[in-house]
C-alpha cells in the first residue's frame, strides 16, 4: 500500500486501480451472461471488429498498438497493466539511485514503455484467448457449425456463450441464444442455425453430427 500511495506513482496507482475495477465487472458479467467487451467493440461506433478506428492516423496507430487484434477492452486492460508496472519500475529504480522523479517525467517514460510492450502482449493474448466474433460481415462462415455451449443453460432470455471451431481450425465464443423454444444446458453440444449484428441462434445438435469434444470446457486442444 506505500507504494500505491507513495510519491509520483499517483497514476500508476489510478491505473492499476482501473484495471482491477474493469476485471471485476467482466467477470460479474459474464456470470450473467454478458460481456462488456463484446458492449465496448459493438457500441462504439466507427470501430472494427479489432475494435480500432477503420482511417486516419488514429487507425494507423491503434493498428500498430493492437497487434494482436484482440478487444478493445482487453487491449485497454493489457496497456493499463503496462502502463502501471512500467510507472512503478521506473519509480523504484529511481528512488534506489537517486531520487523519485517528478511525476510528468516518470508517467511519460511509463507511456514510452507501455507502447511495445502493450503491441507484444496483444500479440501473445490473441493466441491464447478465444476471440468472440463480432463481424456481421463473416457471421455467415459460422452457421451450420456445431459447439458446445460453455456459459448456459441456452434460452431466450439473456445470451450465453458457445465455443466453435471454425474451418480453419480456429475457436470462437459467440454470443449465442437458444432458437425458437429450446432450452440447452451448459456443455450441451449445438448447432449454430441463425445469426445477425453478433447475435447468434442455436439448437441441440442432431446425433448424426457428433459433438468436439475438445471445444468443452476444460478440455485439452492441440
């Protein structure tokens, strides 16, 4: 706690603080059946589904920054983590050879600091996270694919989350409701049969389709 509240690492304190804030609501939305990273890259508008301004030299630095294209929201936790170590360090280092920066001085060589290693980090975040999909453009690639549902059960009340693998070998969790007046249990393997604007609709999935079982929760994949 001194060091929260020690000299010039006031905002690096705040953006730790941010950080925690941010995990802890996703995580109580997503026991909900929410994301607030899927709200942030569909709210925003002009956003991709990157979630980065399409033109402009906006664009061409959010591009460079995101490297990996993960959500906006884990990108800005991913730079407020960055941000914060990066301030801290440098604070540390300078109170053990010197003495504490003033705090413009330290909170810029933090912002130098956190540019690459927030680009390498996304790099590395986007292989391990599944990304939900968000684009209406490519929605269609995923219906007739089957999964498994990892947040449910699957009604038509709020959405829950299905893991699919796409032809490509890649996973996804799709923000997915139950079609017509279906209830699907959590781990229940479905069929994707209906998608718009990030939306998509499932059924139980037929017998003679199978089931991964790698896409359940816990399990292994290669």
């Amino acid at each position: 706690m001194d060091a929260l509240a020690g000299a010039g690492t006031y905002p690096f304190a705040i953006a730790a603080l941010i950080l925690v804030g941010l995990v802890a609501v996703e995580l109580v939305a997503m026991l909900v059946g929410m994301s607030v990273s899927a709200f942030v890259d569909h709210g925003l508008p002009g956003h991709t589904i990157e979630g980065h301004a399409e033109h402009g030299p906006l664009g061409a630095w959010m591009s460079w920054l995101n490297a990996g294209g993960v959500p906006l929201l884990v990108l800005i936790m991913i730079w407020l983590a960055c941000f914060a170590i990066a301030g801290f360090a440098i604070q540390g280092i300078a109170q053990a050879v010197f003495a504490t920066l003033p705090t413009l001085v330290a909170s810029l060589g933090a912002l130098v600091l956190a540019a690459p290693a927030t680009r390498t980090l996304s790099r590395w975040t986007a292989r391990i996270i599944p990304r939900e999909e968000t684009s209406v453009v490519s929605q269609a690639e995923f219906i007739g694919l089957t999964g498994t549902v990892v947040l449910g059960p699957l009604d038509q009340g709020m959405p829950g989350r299905v893991r699919v693998r796409d032809a490509h070998g890649n996973v996804h969790v799709l923000r997915t409701k139950a079609a017509g007046t279906h209830i699907i249990a959590q781990g229940a393997a479905v069929l994707i049969v209906d998608g718009t604007g990030g939306l998509f609709e499932a059924i139980p999935a037929p017998a003679e389709l199978g089931a991964d079982h790698s896409l359940k929760p816990g399990a292994t994949q290669s």
